[in-house]
C-alpha cells in the first residue's frame, strides 16, 4: 500500500510542478506522392513548410514529412516528423502519430526526438497536437508538459 501511495504522490508533485508549453505552427502542403490503392484507400506523403511561434515570443521555421493511410476518407495512420529552426539558430527534431480520425483535423501525439546543444534537456518530452487543415495549409498547436529549467531554456532563446 506505502508503494502505490508513494507511486501516486510522485506522479502528483511531478504533475503539480510541470509547466505548459504552447507552440503554435503554420505551414502550406505539397503533396509527394498519392497512391489510389483502391476506390476506398489510398496512401500520402506531403511536405510541410512552415513557420513556428511560441508562448515565450520565439519564432522560426517548421520543415516535415508526412505519411498517412485513409479509407473511406477516414484517416487510419499518420506519421511525420519535422524540424523546427529556432531564429537563433536552435533546432528541434520532432516525430508525431495519429490514428483513427477525420482526415482534415486531429489530435496527434508528438515527442521530441533530437535537439541542438542547447535544448538536449527536451528530448523525450512528449507533447499533444492538434491540426487543422484548410485547402493547402495546416494549422496546429501543440502543449507539452516541461519543467521550470526546460522553460527557462526556451525563455532564454
């Protein structure tokens, strides 16, 4: 019992001293490839190219690739993963899936997967993403639990 307590009241303190981490992404599609597998499936890849912003006044450039397989105009997997260019030059590699959802907008789950130097303490962190998409353009934005030095370090660039 003293072990699920203390299990529980870590999650809890870890949780109460995580921050929200928002950053917002734009990017027009260019489709690479499309498939027409049948008349109910087809399979995608597109390119993003974007722009960022974030809560702290960051900005810069948002670069990925995307796959993804619908039926019935129903979205069954996506894949993708991007570069983010900070305008100091700071970058972050970032890898997000989605299943099961309408294809024109969702919610992803995203992690950081690599870092230059100065932001190496945000690899692992896993955030949610939500997309839109309109015509040729993708809206999203995504929220990460981080801690108070991940936040200063992102404060501070």
């Amino acid at each position: 019992m003293k072990f699920i307590f203390s299990i529980l009241v870590f999650f809890f303190i870890n949780h109460l001293f995580s921050l929200d981490y928002f950053l917002e992404f734009q990017a027009n599609i260019n489709i690479l490839k499309e498939f027409d597998i049948s008349e109910k499936e087809k399979f995608r890849s597109y390119e993003l190219i974007g722009t960022i912003t974030d809560k702290y006044g960051n900005y810069g450039k948002f670069d990925g690739i995307v796959t993804s397989d619908i039926i019935d105009n129903k979205l069954i997997k996506l894949e993708g993963t991007a570069k983010i260019i900070y305008a100091n030059d700071e970058v972050l590699y970032i890898k997000a899936f989605r299943k099961e959802s309408d294809f024109d907008a969702g919610v992803a789950n995203m992690e950081i997967i690599g870092a230059s130097d100065k932001f190496k303490s945000l690899i692992g962190t896993k955030c949610i993403q939500s997309v839109r998409y309109f015509k040729d353009t993708i809206f999203g934005l995504q929220k990460c639990k981080i801690t108070k030095e991940q936040s200063e370090i992102l404060r501070s660039n």
